[in-house]
C-alpha cells in the first residue's frame, strides 16, 4: 500500500503518526459542513446529545456552545481521535458540558432513551451495518428524539466513488440506503427540508429523523 493509501485510510480509524496528521486535519476539513448542517436543526433544548464518530472533537464543541444547557457526550473508536477531542475540549471537559469516549457505534456504552438530540457528521460511511447501528442510535435516544446525518457525498458522486475503492471498509450510501435503514431501526418523521431523502449534504439538502 502506497504512503497516498496509507493516509486517506486514516479517515476510518485514525491510527499511529499518520492517523495524528488527518486527525488534526478533520476539524477544519469539515467545519463549513458541520456549521452548515448544525444551522438547519430544529428549535431544540436538548439536555443531552450523543456525538458520534467525533472525530476531533470540533463538533462537540460546537454542539456545546449551541445548546448551553446540554451535555454533549462524543464518541470515537479511535484512540487518536479520542486523544484530539478531549483535548480540543478541555475547557469544556473541565466545566463538565463534554465528555469524550472510545467506544463503538454499533455497541454504544450509553443508557437507553437518554439522548435528546444524536449526530453524525460525515462517519457513518465507516459504521459496520447501518441497520445495527441505527438500532443502537434509536435505543439510546427519548422518545421524540432526533437523530441528524450530515453527509458530504450522496453515494453517487464520482469523487467519493473513488475514495470508496481505495479506503479499507468504506461505503458511500446512497439516500434511499440510509432512509430504509433507519426505518428498520425504528425511526419515523422524516423532516425534510429541501430534499425528498434524510441525507444531509453539501449542496444544500438536509433532513433527519425523529424517533417515535
């Protein structure tokens, strides 16, 4: 495996000095698209929110200091990952609104219907079965919960296409994908903003899920 496959497989487990170099790069890599699809949740007060796939951390933050009242609980199954958001959060660590975990989205460590808002900000192109680890999203999630996907690539584009052949255990799901899916894990109300699928993507489409 070439130094080029070498890295970008750093974006499904960030591992070693290379996994520290695309981890240190994600959180401004992707902030224009989580700023944008953070904007279009709905009026929310959530006390507690799951981070999923948290990457650096940025997210969290985010989450943090858009609901003051909540406490923001991030997940990574990366070491090197975990090590980056807690430091990213200190501060927010420290006052007690975020906490940062390893742990695995198909096995959540985490109480059931506890969550009021869970997210997913460019990760579940790596999660290991959608239809398992939604089931385990809704089962952590309140009645009424809302569960939101941001997505870059809608599982058609060329470019992501691409890195699908070259990245180790990533699949780029197409809308219809991720809307049976979570249908099948239970979860209802699809909210759509301007598009006819949930997937939350770049170019202006947006939706999410609500549990019953």
């Amino acid at each position: 495996m070439g130094l080029y496959r070498k890295f970008v497989n750093q974006t499904r487990k960030p591992e070693g000095v290379l996994g520290k170099v695309m981890v240190n790069g994600m959180n401004g890599g992707h902030a224009k698209l989580a700023d944008w699809g953070m904007s279009y949740l709905p009026d929310l007060s959530p006390d507690k929110i799951a981070e999923l796939g948290c990457g650096g951390g940025r997210n969290a933050g985010e989450l943090a200091l858009k609901y003051p009242r909540s406490q923001v609980f991030a997940i990574d199954y990366s070491e090197v990952s975990v090590a980056k958001a807690k430091e990213y959060n200190s501060k927010m660590i420290e006052a007690g609104r975020v906490s940062v975990q390893q742990g695995d989205v198909s096995n959540l460590k985490l109480s059931s219907e506890t969550y009021d808002l869970a997210t997913a900000f460019e990760t579940i192109y790596f999660w290991p079965g959608l239809d398992k680890c939604f089931g385990e999203v809704a089962r952590i999630l309140r009645p009424g919960g809302t569960f939101m996907i941001v997505n870059e690539s809608d599982g058609k584009d060329e470019a992501s296409l691409k890195y699908e052949k070259i990245i180790d255990g990533m699949k780029c799901y197409k809308s219809e994908d991720i809307k049976s899916a979570l249908i099948t894990a239970g979860f209802t109300e699809l909210i759509d903003m301007c598009c006819d699928y949930l997937l939350c993507i770049e170019n202006g489409k947006l939706g999410y899920m609500k549990r019953l």
